[in-house]
C-alpha cells in the first residue's frame, strides 16, 4: 500500500499541477498522509533548479499549516482518535512525542518538523498536551523550513546523483540532529540539576 502511494506521489511531481499537488501533499502529511513531500519537491527541484527557492517555501507553508490541522486534531479530537492511533504503528511515536514534550517543549516541534520521525504524530501531540501555539507554529515553521529548503537546494544544485540518495542523506542527517538535541537537553538538564 505504501508503495503504491509513494509511486503516485513521485508521478505527481511531473504533472502540469505539480505545485498544486506538492501543497497539497505537504499539507496532508502534517496531519494524516504516510508520505512525505520530500518524494514531490526532491524531483521537483531537480528538474526546474530556478524554482527550487520557490518550491520549498509553498512545501514549508503548506507543511505548516498542514501541522496547524494537526494540533486541532490532537487538540479538539484526541478523545476521538486515541483509542484508534494506538492500534496503529504511530502509536510508539505518539508516546515518544508526548515524552519530549515533557522534556523540551519547543525544541521537539522543531526536531520533529526536520527529522525523519513522523512529524504528523508531533502535531497532533502538540495539540493534545495543549502546547502553547505560537511557538509550535514558529517551532514547525523553522523545522519544516530548514528540511524542505536543504532538499530543494541540494537538488537543485548537486543534481542526479543526490536525487538517487535523498532518503539516505535525510536518514544521515535527521538522525543525528535527534541525537545532538537529546544530547544537549541531557546535558543541560544535568547541568540545571547540579
């Protein structure tokens, strides 16, 4: 199923509406959708370099708006879905956002809106626990901002090659950025409490 929708989005991505769809992809993958925009916007500013700018500023604000929906859902509706998002896979990730929450606020927003975690389970957690909105908002804007703006850019100017490795350099990348935010909140937790 999973494959299915990841080949229809890559299709997208060459289709005269293709902006349109990218907005509605990123939009959609801030609350509900399995795939992430990056399959649309990576070929995307491959294939028309002059607009990648462009492109990864309509992916970020429909990402964020998207997140916006998120944090109503969790927000207005938790009650409502809980009972089903633990029967889902997004259930562990959905008890490791409301973990960081506790922990970081602000700065899980931002690590989940970069990394490959499902930023959607974030958004809707961020509701849920009530998180303050404006710092969720500016939080998903930078995160989801600096994501789609390195894809775009790194496409757009390194071409092929990067295109074929787009999931391994997120991995590469999105992976140690949560380890140095844990990191760093370890450490200035000890450093608080001592």
């Amino acid at each position: 199923m999973f494959q299915k929708l990841y080949d229809k989005a890559l299709s997208w991505s060459k289709h005269r509406h293709a902006a349109k769809l990218l907005c509605a992809v990123s939009f959609a993958e801030s609350s509900f959708f399995p795939i992430p925009p990056d399959v649309m916007l990576a070929p995307m500013a491959l294939s028309q370099p002059d607009k990648a700018f462009r492109l990864a500023t309509f992916t970020t604000i429909a990402s964020v708006l998207g997140g916006m929906l998120g944090y109503t859902i969790g927000y207005f509706m938790f009650d409502s879905i809980g009972p089903w998002l633990e029967t889902t896979h997004y259930w562990d990730s959905y008890l490791l956002a409301r973990k960081w929450f506790e922990a970081w606020g602000f700065w899980a927003i931002f690590v989940a809106g970069f990394s490959p975690i499902p930023y959607k389970v974030f958004t809707i957690a961020a509701g849920a626990l009530s998180m303050m909105f404006v710092p969720f908002v500016l939080a998903s804007l930078i995160g989801r901002g600096v994501r789609f703006f390195l894809v775009a850019m790194l496409l757009a100017a390194g071409g092929a090659k990067l295109e074929a490795k787009l999931r391994e350099y997120m991995e590469r990348l999105g992976w140690p950025t949560v380890a140095l935010v844990i990191v760093g909140a370890g450490i200035y937790e000890l450093l608080r409490q001592g």
